[in-house]
C-alpha cells in the first residue's frame, strides 16, 4: 500500500480514546466557506466548548477567532491538530505537530499518510486517519 492510499479509518473505539480529555483543536486548513466540511466543523467544534486555533495562509480571522498561517507559526502546544489537507501535505504537518507538542494527529476522511502516521506514533502522538472528528464526537453523545 502507498503512503498516500487511504487505510481503513482508525477503529471507532479507538478514535473515541483520542478524544478524551482534549480541549485545544488546531484546525489545518479551516475553511472561510460555509459550505465546506472543514467551515461546518470548526462552527460545531466551537459550539461544543472546544478552543479551536484556525491554521490558514492568507487569512486573519475565521469564526472569530485569529487565524495562524501554520501550526509552527502558532507555537504552542495543542491537545488536537484536525488536518483538512491532502495527504501530501500530512508529513510536513506532522513534524510541526511534533515540535509544538501536540497529543493526537487527526486525518480527516479520505485523509491518511502511513509513513507521516508512523513517525507521530513513535513520537508518543496518538493518530485517527480517514475518520470525521465531528461524527466520533456524536456518536459519543
């Protein structure tokens, strides 16, 4: 398998551990779009009390709250980095993710990078890939 063929989604008891006791989500890749999944989950994430740190180029507020051109540029450690980027870009991601001391690596659905999952593993960081952080979250309610 490819590192950029999708695995099978991280098992659902497993993404539900990931969760837990997390607050600080850094959203990679926060859409200004309504429409777009990305926009939808981080107005719902806010909704339920989570802090979220909107992580795009280019743009300087999303859903009221600064917007950071990359987790690097953020700086701090957050409990959660919620990737809405093509998998090409999940190793990159990953080592910002290491450095600023993250928990859990989420991939979205569709989103999976094996290699990039690996070395957040070894790095003490749990990993969900190819799975929906809001569906695990209502699924849990």
């Amino acid at each position: 398998m490819s590192n950029l063929q999708c695995s099978l989604p991280t098992p659902a008891p497993e993404a539900a551990r990931a969760l837990a006791g997390i607050q600080t989500i850094a959203i990679v890749g926060l859409s200004p779009k309504p429409t777009r999944p990305s926009h939808q989950i981080g107005v719902y994430l806010k909704a339920k009390g989570y802090t979220i740190i909107p992580i795009r180029p280019a743009i300087q507020k999303l859903l009221e709250e600064p917007v950071y051109p990359s987790l690097a540029a953020y700086g701090k450690p957050v409990d959660v980095v919620n990737i809405f980027r093509r998998a090409e870009a999940v190793p990159e991601l990953v080592d910002e993710a290491i450095r600023i001391g993250c928990k859990v690596i989420w991939m979205q659905e569709g989103i999976c990078h094996e290699h990039a999952a690996e070395k957040a593993r070894q790095a003490g960081i749990a990993v969900v890939q190819n799975k929906c952080i809001m569906k695990v979250m209502e699924s849990l309610a």
